[in-house]
C-alpha cells in the first residue's frame, strides 16, 4: 500500500506498493561464496554503502532459465502501455547499462526484458515472463495480483519496485518490506493526528476511486486510524473515469468540518479537488495526498490551490529527491540518469526500483552457482536493507514485521520539500506504532495454494 494511481479511463483504482524485506552489514560478502573469483582486471562497482554490487568474474556453467555462462535475463513488469509511464523501463535500463558497464554480476550480463501488462493483461505479462526470465526485477502492476499464481506456479522470484495485492506472497522479496498484516503509514499518521494537528483526530475525511481495490484500502484506513486514536467522520467515493465538477466534494468536506483529508486517488483528481475547496474559501489542515503526487506534475496542476492546501505524503521510508545532497545513494541514481538517459526523469518509483535492484544483483553475486532459490534466500536474509542508503533499514527476513521509520514530504509553492516531523534517524523518523489490522483483508498467496513449495525452487 505505498503509492496509488487511478485509471482515468477505466473505473478501477489502483494502489501500488511500494502500496502498500542480509544478515550482517550491505558492504560484507557471503562466507559462503567466493563471488568474482578469479578476476581482477575491471573495478566493481559500488552503489551507495554496497560494495562491489557488480563486476566481472568467471561465471559457471548453468542449467537455469534465463541464465547463460554470459548474462542473465529477468523480467521488469510495467502498465506502460496503460500509464505511458515509463519509469521501471528507465530504472531498468539504467541500472543495468552501470552494472554490465562495471562487469555485470560475476561477468554475467544483465539482460532485462520489459513485460507490458497495460494494466489488465498482467497474467499474459507473467506467463511470458514464466517461458524464459530468470526472475522479475524492478518493476510493478496495479493489479499484480491478477497474476501471482501463475508467477508462483512456474516458482519465478520477485523482486519487484512495488506491489499492490500481491505483497507479501511467497518467492516476493519486497525491499521496502512486506508489513504483512500492519498498517504502513502508522508513524505517519500518529504524527498527523497527535503531533502536528491533534485538532484534526476527530474529524478525518477519506475519498477514495470508486473500485473493489481501493474499497478495500478505505476500509484499511478507517479502521487503522480510529485504532491510532482517530475517527473518520467524512467517507465518499468518486468514479474512477473521473469527476466534471468537484465542487459538490469540496461543499461536502466543508458542512462536515474535515479537518484532515485522505485522498485515495489520482494525484490529476486531487488537484481538481483542491481547486474547488480553494474556491469555496476552505482548507482542513492536512491532506494526505499520497505519494502518487510526489512529483512536479501535482505542483504544476494544483498550481494556486498550493499557497491555500496542506499537502503532504509519506515516502516510505525513502530518501527523498530534495534530500541528494546528504544522501549519497540518491546522487548516484540521479548522476546514472543524467549519464545512461538524460532526457528521463529521477522519481520515487525510480528509486524503489533502484532499491528492487541492487538487493537482485547483490543477492545473485554471492552465490556460488547461481539458481532461484540461492538469490532469493540470499534477499531474504537481510535484516537491515537500506539499498545502500536509498532507505531506511528495513528487515526483509520475517514478512509480518510492522515499518519503524518513516519519511514525511510536503508540497509547497515553492515545490516540495522535507516536512517538519522531527526526523531522528538522517531524513527519518523511527517511533512508529505497530497497528495490526482486526478487519479480515484478505492473505498472502503461498507456493502451497498452487501445490508446491520451497522444495520446488532450484
């Protein structure tokens, strides 16, 4: 539950997750492995605090799919054709132009290979994945869920950006973690109704697109934040092929005195919003605007609403953009960017996605022989990822472990920048209390639903 989009010509609301997690220390090596033997003639890469990500090497023989003595060929799944958003392909090609550049992994190249399941034709865009990927890296659908029992019926690990209905399932190694079972933005939203804004606790709105996925995150974020000492009062919800005239929802949060707003929705229909609740001469004191509007875009379509309208959105636990100048890792992605493909653009998918590869490539270099299950074991047993300081720490070794920090941005006239929340950790704040969900939301799929298991991944 980490960033949400909905469809402007479909009626179904889409939230990604980033939306909704190596032993030991990023910059040590396997004791087991013996990556890279044998080669000293390239410098390896480092990316961040993770040394040696890539770089040449004498790779063994394999019989696994997608892997051949010279690369290895994965999977990045993408609603391009839907969105025309093309930054899981940017991330993709960047990453891997500076990893093959430095060597590839253990001299094997990276081959990546762009699925395109424009948003409903996610099952074609896994069973292609399934005849020749190695794995999935780096990528994202709305509704990935629509595919993962196939993913997990042909045993192919994920290593995905983001994930939506599909968080948490077997072979997924998340890097900002799963959180089973935990609200994500609890840290967040402690800040918002008791620290910041306590006036606000009792009178929260929520909108939200009008489909079965986003209904089910309302009904997430109802309960979560009565259980953090909240109440919503406002609910409502708004077609997802749009709205002509949003002045009737800014009148509607007016006579119902919201003083904090959550708009689970496009960042496009949220500036609409704003519009009409500047209009009418209203402004409840904080809107969570999600992390789908962090970005230039919402800026430009709010436009005046900005100077009236509080903005804010949580990141994740992710550096963010403004903060380059003390967040080396950050640097790098934009300084790749400028070098492999200057005329793309540095976003958060962007960088969730470079966390999604560098725990793949760093995961596949330790292992001796490389197969499925060797790397996805490898990812898992990270107990504080940081993506080599893309993010906070985050323990990818248990699925149902609640997030400690977090990362708080607010949209400004003058653009966005870091909000003032009390970071106690860099740009994070790590005091959040776990709320685990009562309401019955649904559960993971495991290798077992498709009758197999972890006997099966070779």
């Amino acid at each position: 539950m980490r960033r949400l989009l909905i469809g402007t010509v479909t009626a179904t609301a889409l939230l990604l997750a980033g939306c909704s997690t190596h032993s030991g220390s990023e910059t040590g090596e396997d004791a087991s492995a013996t990556p890279g033997a044998g080669s000293t003639a390239q410098a390896s890469a480092d990316f961040g605090t993770l040394k040696n990500v890539c770089g040449p090497g004498t790779a063994k023989s394999s019989t696994v799919q997608g892997v051949t003595d010279t690369s290895i060929q994965v999977g990045v799944m993408s609603d391009i054709g839907f969105t025309k958003n093309s930054e899981f392909p940017d991330a993709a090609k960047v990453f891997t132009s500076w990893c093959n550049a430095a060597g590839g992994i253990n001299g094997r190249k990276i081959t990546p290979v762009t699925h395109d399941t424009r948003l409903m034709q996610v099952r074609e865009g896994v069973l292609d994945a399934c005849k020749s990927d190695f794995a999935m890296v780096g990528g994202g659908s709305a509704l990935d869920g629509l595919g993962v029992a196939d993913r997990l019926k042909c045993l192919l690990p994920d290593f995905p950006a983001q994930s939506t209905q599909a968080v948490g399932s077997d072979l997924q190694a998340l890097a900002t973690g799963s959180g089973v079972g935990y609200f994500a933005y609890s840290g967040y939203y402690t800040w918002l109704i008791k620290d910041k804004y306590p006036d606000s606790a009792q009178k929260v709105g929520i909108i939200a697109g009008d489909s079965p996925v986003s209904k089910v995150f309302l009904s997430q974020y109802k309960e979560s934040i009565a259980g953090l000492g909240g109440k919503v009062s406002y609910t409502n919800l708004y077609p997802a092929a749009g709205v002509s005239d949003w002045t009737p929802y800014a009148q509607a949060i007016k006579s119902k005195g919201v003083k904090g707003l959550t708009f689970l929705g496009d960042f496009a229909s949220l500036a609409k919003l704003e519009q009409a609740l500047t209009n009418i001469g209203y402004a409840p004191d904080w809107i969570d605007a999600n992390s789908n509007a962090y970005g230039p875009a919402f800026l430009q379509l709010a436009g005046t609403a900005l100077a009236e309208q509080h903005n804010y959105a949580e990141l994740s636990a992710t550096a963010p953009l403004e903060s380059a100048s003390a967040s080396p890792a950050t640097q790098q992605v934009i300084d790749l960017f400028k070098k492999y493909a200057p005329d793309k653009h540095v976003t958060y998918p962007v960088l969730r996605a470079f966390s999604a590869w560098t725990l793949f490539a760093t995961s596949a270099r330790d292992c001796v022989t490389v197969t499925r299950k060797c790397v996805y074991e490898n990812a898992v047993k990270q107990t504080a990822w940081t993506g080599g300081g893309l993010q906070a720490p985050t323990d990818l070794s248990k699925k149902d472990v609640p997030p400690k920090c977090y990362s708080i941005v607010e949209a400004t006239a003058k653009g966005w920048q870091a909000a003032d929340f009390q970071p106690d950790n860099g740009p994070y704040r790590c005091d959040a209390p776990a709320y685990k969900f009562k309401g019955d939301y649904g559960k993971p799929a495991t290798l077992a639903d498709v009758g197999k298991s972890m006997s099966d991944v070779t």
